[in-house]
C-alpha cells in the first residue's frame, strides 16, 4: 500500500507542476508581433517679412506637438541659427587671436587665470578700451561675472552690444572720411562718486589719429546731477563735431544718450567682488539683470540698433576683469539659406515653416524654381507658408508645384493658432508615414514595437528561462552588402525591444515558438539615381538619361535590385506632372523638372531624385550639389559624394570646397575634405560652389557635419558577475569591447577582498579583448577590471563577490554518556562554519534543520547519526552511540544456545520445554526491579534478583511454560523503582507460533 500511495503522489507532481507555474502556459496562446516606423520629426524656421514675433516659436511648436501625443525626443526644430562661446572654452584665446582689440591695442588686455578660473581684463588705465566681436546677430545673450581686482579709481566698466563700425567711407559715417564712427549700446556700472548704473546708446562716436599709427576713441563721462544722468565724451576742446559737457546734444553728430538707470539707485561694481551681469537683446527690447535682480527693462523706439557685435569695455578704468564670459547669439534664417544648407536628420520628416507676407519673387521665375523645387523634392521637404492675403494665391501655387507637400496658414490669424495649424498638419504627414506594421523595417529607422497580448512584452523571466524567453537569431548574410552580425543574436532577454540596427533576417523566438510574424526583415531603401544629358540641336534640345539606381540589399541582382520605376517630368512652373519618362527631344526656352522613384523587392519607395533641366538660351547657373553624413566620428573618412551638375548640359569645369568652424575658415580646395582628423571635433559647415564652361559659378550649397570623438568608455562584460557560496573553484570570463569608434586599447585587472577599487596590485595592461580569470583559493573576492580605448576613455566595473569555501563544518554533540538511565536524553548538537557559516543541520530522522544548534531527544539506545552542512555545501557527519537506557528484554539461556544452532532456529522461536530469561539492566539509581507475569499459575509478580553491574534476572522453566498456547500474546511487565519513590513500566510481549516454539515480539 505504501508503494502504490508514492506512486500515486508522483503521478501528481508531475500533472500539476506545468500548471503551477503560469507564464509557461503562455505558449498555447497566439502571440503577434507589431512592427512600426516613428519618424523623426524636423522643422525649420524661417522668417522674411512678418509681424509675427517668432521668439518662443520653437518651444510652443514642440509643446503642441507634445500635447497631442508626440513624443518630444522625436522634435527638432530650428528656430535660430545659434552660436555660443566661453571663456571656459578650450579655444578662448580666440578673444586675443581674432577678436579686435579697439582702439587699437590700447588698454593691455590680457587672458590670464584668477585662483584657476580664467580671465579676461585690462591692465592699464587708459580712456575707453575693450574687445569686440564683430557680429549681425539680432538676439543676443550675455552673461558675465564683472569685478574690479586692484586698488584705483572708481570709473567705469561694462559691456557693449549691438556694435557697428562705419568706416571712413561709409555713406553712414558723417565725419567726411576723418574717422572711424561707432554705434552700439553698452551698459555702465560706476564704482562710486557721482555716476550711477545704467543703460546706454552711443552713436557716431568717433576714433581720432591723434599719433601716427594709433586710433584712439575719446573717453567717455557719465555725470548724475539734478537727478537725470547725462554721459558726454570729455575732450571738449576739439573741433571734432561730438558732444561733450557744456554743448548740446542735437549739435552733435557724436553723442551717446542714457536710457534707463538702474532699479536699484546707486548700484555699484564691488572691488575684488565678482557681480554677475546678464544681458538679453532680442529685437529693440533689452533686458539687463545683475546679480540675478532685474534692473532694466527697456524697449527702444527710436532709430533702435537692431544688429551689432559684443564684447567688454574699461573707461579710463585698470583692471576690468571678466570671468565666466559667455556669448550667445541667435540669428533667423531664409527660406534661401535653408534650403542651401540643409541641415536634417536621417530618415527624418522634414518641414519648413516660411513666415513671409510678401510676394516671393524666385516662386515665379522659371529657372529660380528649377534649383528651389528640385531641392525641396531631393530633401523631401514640406513647405509650411504662413503669410499674408498678398501672397496666398503665390504661395499655393508653389506648394502645388512641390508635389503637393505643404500648406498655406494665413498670418493674421491668432499665433496660438498658426501654431496648432502647423502642428495638425505635421501630425497629418507623419500618421501618413507611420503606415501599418509590416515585416520589412528599414535599417536605422525608430520603431514601435508591440506584443499582443502586451503582457509578454516585458518581464518574461521564469525558471525555466531566468533570462528571459524572448530571442532573435540574425542571419546577416540574406542581403548583399551586410553590414555585421547584431550584437544580441542567440541570446535570451527578458524583455522585446530588439534593434534592428544591421541589415539580415531576424528570426523571432518566444521560448521554443515563434510568434507572428516569425521573421523581421531589416533592409535599406533603394536610391533612385540618374544622369542626364542635354545637347542643343538648334530648333530643340536632345535629352538622353542614364538610369543608375540600386539597392544594396539586392545589387548582386540583374535589374541592381530595383523592382519598379516611376518617371514623371513637367516645367518648372507647371502645377501637374506628366507620367513616363521626359521625352528625348524638347522645345528651346523651356525649364523642366524631372523625377524618379523606384521601389525595391521588399516593396520600399526611394526618396525622389529630382533634376533641373533647361533649354533657355540664357545661360543658366550649374547646380552645386553633394551628399555627405550629418555625423562623423573623427577616425572614419567622410563619404562625400558631389552630384552638381548643370541644367543645360554645360561641362563643370571647376569646384570650390569651402568649410567653416565657428565662422572662421578652416579650409578652400578643388577636393572636399574627408578627413577630419587634424581639426578636431566641432560642428562644420562645408560648401561647395561649382563653376560651369561659360564661366559661371553655381550658388553656393552648403551642408552641416558634426565631427564628434570617441566619449563613450569601452564596455566590460563578465559571464559571472557574483556567485554565492560555493566548494568549487570559479572562473570568470570577461570580454572587452568599444562602441565608441576610436576602438578598444587595453584592459588590466585585480582580484582584491574589498569592493573598493585598489590603487595599486593590478596586472599589466594587455590589448586582448578577453580574459579567463580563475579564483581557487578560499575567501571572499572581488575582481576589478579597468578598460581603455584608444580616445583614452577609461571605463572600470568591479563585479563580485565571489565566495569559495572548501572546509567543511565542524559538527560537536555534548552529553554525559557514562551512566545508564531509564530517562530521556538529551543530545546538544552544535555546527560551526568560521567561512560560509551553517547552512542546516540533519537529525538522525532525516530532517533538515535550517539551524546552526539543535536539541536532539533520544529515548532508546542505539546509533545516532547528525550531519551538518555549510552554505557552500560541504557537509561533516558524525554519529553517536546510545547504551546508557535502563533495558529489560526476554532471552535464551545460554546452556540451550547448542541446541538451538544445531536445528537453525532464529531468536524468535522457542523449543518446547525451553527454558527463557527475564533480564534487566537498569541505572544505579533503580533499587529493585519485579515482573508482572500474564500467566494465571503462581504468583504474578516476580521479583527479580541483581547479579552484577546492575545486571537483574529470573528463569522461568518448562513447567511454568506449559499453559502457552499457539497464537496467543503473552506481555511481561518490568517495574522498574528508584530511590526517588517512583516506577518506571517497561513492557515486553511474546507471541506463541505453535506447540513447539514460542515465538517474541518485544515492545515498549
């Protein structure tokens, strides 16, 4: 019976444990896969004649996109055109190399550093003098810690903005070619006496050659009398027509007036105390803050300054000092710039957004719109036109004539409306674009990913896969052109957020199934690419075109993987396309557009390639032309492909490759530059102007490129990063890799007893991107590992602890054992483990104990067994005897122990006639010891009688046995009494199995 309940048990287990565990039933339920595109979003300002104040455009764009479910990471807008500098920056020095010290070198400027800070100050005490940039910036934002740092007077220093130079023959400068004339605004701040803090506009102030070589402004004053402030320049006595104290101001052609003092009356510049200047100009309204406080606040109405340069002034003052300068300025753009220099993100959506309320004159003029529509069209660009009644009608015939891509917003609505407009029609395109979830994804694109039922999306683990049960398998060789094998092919995660950021099949895995769909294709889109010729043939032109495209994905294939083309051309100022190829003969005095679209195997459109065709007599501009990566790490070559051309079919005979950094000119040549390397990492603007055989240059076309270094630290991995207690050696395999670009260097390690990281006891550094690491020893360890790369990044991950230990526990069980007793024993068992410590105790019934001690009751004699183990899993046993119980038994006497052997009988089995012993052995606390006999002759108590070493007997012969009969149970009591008063009862009982024998059984 017992056999078949374990079996019924087993049974049990087995059907209910699948149940038990709910995860794993989820492999009966049918799982989908959903797989969408989220494009990046890209918006360009860009404003020519508009009311509309376009200051917070980009924040609010964002945030109504934002409020009708947008993700803002997907945004960028570009309001501004935006540059910044620092004198923190590592090329501050560009104050001293490029900037203009004015009047000429005057005031001993330096760049130096004050308690490790750098600085920029004067060091003489000369009239007015300071550095400026030169700049047409209209939004400007300056910020500046200002001090005076010596003893000296008390004039003043400051900033200047908004400055322009007129030279002596500019018509704006009313000093008949004597001088130099300067417009700007600065801001005073008086260190004492009777000046006082304030905001001021010079204009016309003039330079004097008062020596040969030298050009020197006239110092300026600032008095504070009868509660107004008044400024002047202070040589009086020249005939130089400027104002200056005593003569008027409207007599002057020079003059600088105060335009608001500050909020708090008699502010002052602190010596030795660092003050911190905000400047924001933003059109004619200025804001000026000082430590934080807003002092002024002023909108300048009369013939405002509404560009100009920047940069810090002393009058008459040592020791100006600025620390913490910093400059930002920002510029709107033209619908012209933009699309000349483009600056998009991959695979993003791009719009611009023209504010113009005027007539666009290049919107009507036939060759104008050859290069602006072929290069919205080549860049996918939607025209977002806010405008006036004046230019509705133009404006929607251009977007016509842009495919259809846009749309006109009138400007005299309300702005919190252009802007809802502007974000519902880009919410329009990107739903367009976003399409339904498909198998084929494009390599590099953001995806939505989706798992139905969700739940299985993330957080998968289960015991059966502690990882998790989602896996791909890559094959990267399905495409032509493999760019590698993805980084997490093979390997069980817990969640489904794959990247699909290498072309090949993916192979979908939810533990040993496969969703729907099994595969994930991840490819490229094709390009559309095509050459044109056009040749005059006097009453009409010849146009011949070379079809180019591929796709990488397929190029091994006999069509270049291209499955369908889609040819349409129309004139430039033509509102409708006409399908096909353009034909290959065309009437003079015409200018076409012409494009193709071809789709690949997988069912992927191209982006349009568009061309500008003409056949004018007038000599038309080529077109500059080339693609390159908006991003470059510093160690890769730059693909630069030039694709200018000309629309009449002119020979380009010349390039000009120009690049810019920071507005300064790095570089002019016939070639681009593709290595970037010597320049180091920044933002680029490269140009490039081409000039055809009539001698005629393109319009320049530029393109950004930020070249970026290595700033990512090389990643370590261990396969075991911690292991709990163990008796078994450990080995540590560790792998080292950089995805930063400038490629893994080196890598070291320590194996220590701290977490903390050692300064010293490492390996050598060695360039192998693995290491076997074997701990063997006892002990408690961690292992730190550092890793380089060749940028110099240095990454560091310590992992553990390790814990090995190979001693197992010491196991003690304490007990007096040397008296014999009738009472219970208690056993004291203790386990100790000065390394891993006890993990559990078992006792002699086979049951664990999670305890290091335990009390253990023995009731009998016989053989104890304990084992102890460790939390590594070492084990000790140790066993212990038990004789000292009182025992009492029924026996064979010795003398018919013969017979007995001779015929093969077992213990249990009495010969007829044969005798048996009543026997004890009790403690030596037991005074006597009786029996109860069960049989009915003679007295039924029978006292035993003590032989030696507490041993108690009595024989019982034949006669006394022969009322037994077969198959009865017969039970002998023993009375055990002790000194103490009190009986112990130990029964034993006998069974007769027939005339012949009687057959034992004992119980207590």
């Amino acid at each position: 019976m017992r056999r078949k309940v374990l079996l019924l048990f087993l049974i049990l287990v087995v059907l209910i444990s699948p149940i038990s565990e709910a995860p794993i039933k989820a492999i009966d339920e049918k799982m989908n896969i959903s797989v969408t595109e989220l494009p990046k979003i890209d918006v360009a300002l860009t404003v020519g004649n508009t009311d509309i104040e376009v200051e917070d455009f980009e924040e609010d764009l964002k945030s109504e996109l934002e409020a009708k479910g947008v993700d803002p990471g997907r945004v960028n807008i570009q309001a501004f055109d935006t540059t910044s500098f620092s004198t923190n920056d590592a090329d501050a020095d560009v104050i001293f190399n490029e900037w203009e010290n004015y009047p000429n070198d005057v005031g001993k400027w330096q760049l130096t550093t004050i308690d490790g800070i750098p600085v920029i100050r004067s060091t003489v005490n000369t009239q007015w003098t300071g550095f400026w940039e030169e700049d047409d910036a209209s939004h400007i934002e300056i910020d500046s810690e200002l001090s005076v740092t010596t003893s000296g007077d008390n004039d003043w220093v400051g900033i200047a903005f908004r400055m322009n130079r007129h030279e002596p023959n500019d018509p704006q400068n009313p000093y008949n070619g004597d001088y130099d004339a300067y417009d700007m605004y600065f801001f005073g701040i008086d260190g004492g006496g009777s000046g006082e803090s304030a905001l001021f506009k010079m204009e016309n102030a003039p330079f004097k050659n008062n020596k040969v070589g030298e050009h020197r402004m006239w110092n300026v004053n600032h008095n504070k009398g009868n509660g107004n402030l008044t400024a002047y320049f202070t040589q009086s006595n020249s005939d130089t027509p400027i104002q200056h104290e005593g003569k008027p101001t409207n007599d002057a052609k020079g003059k600088i007036v105060s335009l608001q003092t500050t909020n708090t009356s008699g502010l002052r510049w602190k010596r030795h105390d660092f003050q911190d200047i905000e400047i924001k100009a933003v059109e004619n309204h200025i804001e000026i803050w000082v430590d934080g406080k807003k002092e002024i606040d002023y909108i300048d109405d009369e013939n405002p300054i509404l560009t100009g340069g920047y940069g810090p002034y002393a009058a008459s003052q040592s020791h100006a000092t600025h620390r913490n300068f910093s400059v930002t300025t920002k510029e709107t753009r033209a619908f012209s710039e933009v699309i000349r220099q483009p600056e998009w993100r991959d695979g993003s959506e791009r719009f611009i957004v023209n504010m113009e309320d005027e007539i666009v004159s290049d919107f009507d003029d036939s060759q104008a719109l050859g290069e602006i529509l072929t290069r919205l069209t080549n860049e996918q660009i939607d025209y977002i036109g806010v405008g006036s009644n004046t230019n509705e009608e133009q404006a929607k015939r251009f977007i016509s004539r842009n495919n259809d891509n846009g749309v006109f917003i009138n400007s005299s609505r309300d702005y919190n409306e252009i802007i809802e407009e502007i974000a519902d029609y880009i919410l329009s395109k990107i739903e367009v674009e976003q399409g339904t979830s498909s198998k084929y994804v494009l390599v590099g694109k953001p995806l939505a990913l989706e798992v139905n039922p969700s739940k299985y999306q993330r957080n998968t683990e289960n015991s059966a896969y502690p990882d998790g049960r989602w896996r791909v398998d890559h094959d990267y060789t399905y495409f032509d052109n493999n760019n590698g094998k993805y980084e997490n092919t093979g390997v069980y995660q817990s969640d489904f957020d794959f990247t699909f950021d290498k072309v090949g099949r993916y192979e979908l895995w939810f533990e040993d199934r496969h969703p729907e769909p099994q595969y994930i294709y991840a490819h490229r889109q094709p390009i559309a690419s095509y050459s044109t010729e056009v040749q005059d043939m006097e009453d009409e032109y010849s146009v011949s075109i070379e079809d180019m495209s591929y796709d990488l994905d397929l190029q091994s294939n006999e069509d270049n993987g291209i499955a369908e083309h889609e040819w349409k051309w129309k004139e430039t100022t033509a509102t409708t396309w006409n399908e096909g190829k353009v034909p290959s003969s065309l009437p003079a005095g015409k200018d076409y557009v012409v494009q193709l679209r071809v789709k690949d195997h997988q069912g992927t459109w191209s982006e349009p390639e568009a061309r500008y065709i003409t056949t004018s007599d007038v000599v038309a501009q080529p077109i500059a032309n080339f693609d390159m990566p908006p991003t470059s790490l510093i160690y890769n070559p730059v693909d630069v492909n030039n694709t200018s051309y000309d629309p009449a079919g002119r020979n380009i005979t010349e390039a000009e490759w120009t690049v810019t950094r920071n507005g300064v000119e790095i570089y002019q040549g016939s070639e681009p530059i593709t290595d970037f390397n010597p320049y180091g990492e920044g933002k680029y603007i490269v140009s490039l102007r081409v000039k055809n055989d009539a001698n005629i240059w393109s319009e320049e076309f530029s393109r950004v490129i930020n070249i970026s270094v290595d700033d990512i630290a090389p990643e370590i991995k261990a396969d075991i990063e911690e292991q709990d207690w163990t008796r078994n050696n450990v080995r540590i395999n560790a792998n080292f890799a950089d995805e930063g670009g400038s490629d893994f260097n080196s890598q070291r390690y320590v194996v220590t007893k701290s977490q903390s990281p050692p300064t010293k006891g490492w390996s050598s550094w060695d360039s192998n991107t693995s290491r076997r690491i074997n701990l063997t020893d006892e002990g408690e360890y961690f292992v730190h590992f550092e890793a380089k790369d060749n940028q110099g990044n240095v990454s560091q991950k310590t992992v553990g602890p390790y814990k090995i230990d190979k001693t197992p526990p010491e196991l003690k069980i304490n007990r007096d054992l040397s008296e014999i007793t009738h009472e219970d024993i208690e056993l004291t068992v203790e386990a100790t483990d000065s390394m891993s410590g006890v993990k559990q105790i078992q006792t002699p019934d086979n049951q664990w104990k999670s305890i290091d001690h335990l009390i253990y009751t023995v009731r009998e004699n016989g053989t104890y067994k304990f084992i102890a183990e460790d939390k590594a899993g070492n084990r000790t046993a140790q066993s212990v005897s038990i004789k000292q119980f009182s025992e009492v038994d029924v026996k064979h006497i010795p003398e018919w122990q013969g017979k007995r052997e001779r015929l093969g009988l077992d213990d249990n089995t009495y010969l007829a006639g044969e005798p048996f012993l009543l026997w004890a052995k009790v403690g030596i606390n037991v005074t006597n010891v009786k029996v109860k006999s069960p049989f009915s002759f003679g007295d039924q108590t029978i006292e035993l009688k003590e032989k030696q070493d507490r041993v108690w007997t009595h024989t019982l012969y034949d006669k006394q046995l022969a009322t037994l009969q077969p198959g009865e149970s017969y039970t002998f009591t023993f009375l055990l009494e002790t000194r103490e008063g009190e009986t112990r009862k130990i029964q034993r009982t006998i069974q007769i199995k027939g005339k012949a024998s009687v057959n034992i059984q004992l119980t207590q």
